[in-house]
C-alpha cells in the first residue's frame, strides 16, 4: 500500500516503486486524454475470491464510485503525527460506494506504539464510522529494531486498540517480513502482500493459519483479493 512521508523523506521500498507507477500512469493517462482514476478492467484469470483495492495520497481522486472493488482500504495516518490528507475524501467516498471499507496506520517501530495508536484512533474517529468498519496495522520496516522489539511493538500496539475499540485489528506486512517479526500473532487477521504469486495462491507466514487478503500487485494500483466474501469482511470490522 503506498504511504506519504513528511515532506523531506522519501518513501522506501515498495511505497518508491509505487509512486514511480502512479507518476507513470499519470503521464500514460494526460497522453491518452483519460485520467489515472478510472475503473481497471476485469483481470484476464479467473480468480473466485473477492476483488478490493488500496490507496492513499499517492492516488488522492482514485474514482471509487466507478472501481469494480468490492472492498477499499485507505491510509490515515503515520507515526505519532502524520496525517494523510486525502482520507476524509477516500472515507466519504467509500461510505457512498456502500462497500466493506478499511483504514490503516503505518507503523514505526522506533516509536511508542500506545502514541502511535492514540495518534491513529483520534484520526479515524474524527470521522464518521458504521459497522464492519476494518482497523489495520501497517508494519513494514523494522527501524533498525531487533525482532523481539518489533514484535512486542506490534503485539502492544494491536492489544491496545483492541481494548479501546472492542474490534481486533487486521495485520498487513509483506510475507517475509510477517514471517520473520510475526509470530506469535496469529489471532489478529492477516493481509499480506505476495507479488510473485497468483491472486490468492499463497500459504501464510508465521504461525498464521490462514490469510484473509492477498495484495498480489501495485500496478497500476495495489490490488487485492480475500479468501472471505465482503459479508465476512464485515464481520471483522467495528460493531
């Protein structure tokens, strides 16, 4: 999922190449006279599970009244202070759509997680909430941390907003990563990105038993499916 750093700091890894996709779908789109927003066609596998897709400020006007996802999750927020502007817009938007909506915080394992997640929850309760409403945890860097660290970081940071919310986050990380700094966290729903694999073919990382969503591109977007229908998305999100 493509994050936005304070200005002065590039985005690393995956959130790079992301920006340099949208940046060249932009162009790709002034040049054909279409925008970058419209809806992407039907993918040519065929694929049972249900379709969603992820954004942030990298992608501000994604059109998600005309998008074909079932299921969207945005960004709100970064470390103990940053906010993404575009999520008040992308929130509304997905409420209009009527369809299983998601919001994450991308973590910094460096910092306090109770600050981190005091810091998400205010933004994401700013803004208007229904039922099924899905809270994440983005965790992909380890910021220089040992693994017990990051891993009794994300373990805090999902059993406090469990406690203030009464609804279990879902854990989004690359597979490897989740692999390495996971476990033991097995309880929380997993999303997890896998490029190199098919659309819902992979195993779970760690000791998760199962995974619930598979982001298996960035490109043009990142794309997603769950092994759940939008009904037992729902489920997992706020009462």
């Amino acid at each position: 999922m493509p994050t936005h750093r304070p200005s002065g700091r590039p985005p690393s890894g995956r959130r790079l190449r992301s920006a340099l996709a949208a940046a060249t779908l932009t162009l790709a789109a002034a040049t054909a006279g279409v925008t970058a927003a419209v809806a992407l066609p039907a993918p040519a596998y065929a694929n049972p599970h249900t379709y969603g897709q992820d954004v942030s400020g990298y992608e501000a006007d994604h059109d998600w009244i005309n998008s074909r996802a079932q299921f969207g999750f945005i960004k709100a927020t970064e470390g103990t202070s940053w906010v993404d502007s575009s999520f008040p817009r992308h929130w509304g938007e997905l409420d209009k759509k009527g369809i299983v909506r998601g919001v994450y915080h991308y973590g910094h394992p460096s910092n306090d997680p109770i600050a981190e997640a005091d810091h998400f929850l205010k933004v994401v309760n700013s803004q208007p909430s229904k039922p099924g409403d899905i809270l994440v945890l983005d965790l992909e860097d380890a910021n220089g941390q040992s693994v017990e660290h990051v891993n009794e970081w994300a373990r805090t940071w999902l059993e406090y907003v469990t406690a203030k919310t009464g609804t279990k986050p879902m854990f989004y990380s690359g597979w490897n990563f989740a692999d390495k700094y996971g476990r033991g966290l097995g309880d929380y729903p997993l999303w997890v990105a896998h490029y190199s694999k098919a659309p819902g073919d992979i195993t779970p990382p760690a000791d998760w038993k199962t995974w619930t969503i598979h982001q298996y591109t960035d490109t043009p977007i990142d794309q997603n499916v769950s092994a759940l229908t939008p009904e037992q998305l729902r489920a997992l999100g706020r009462r």
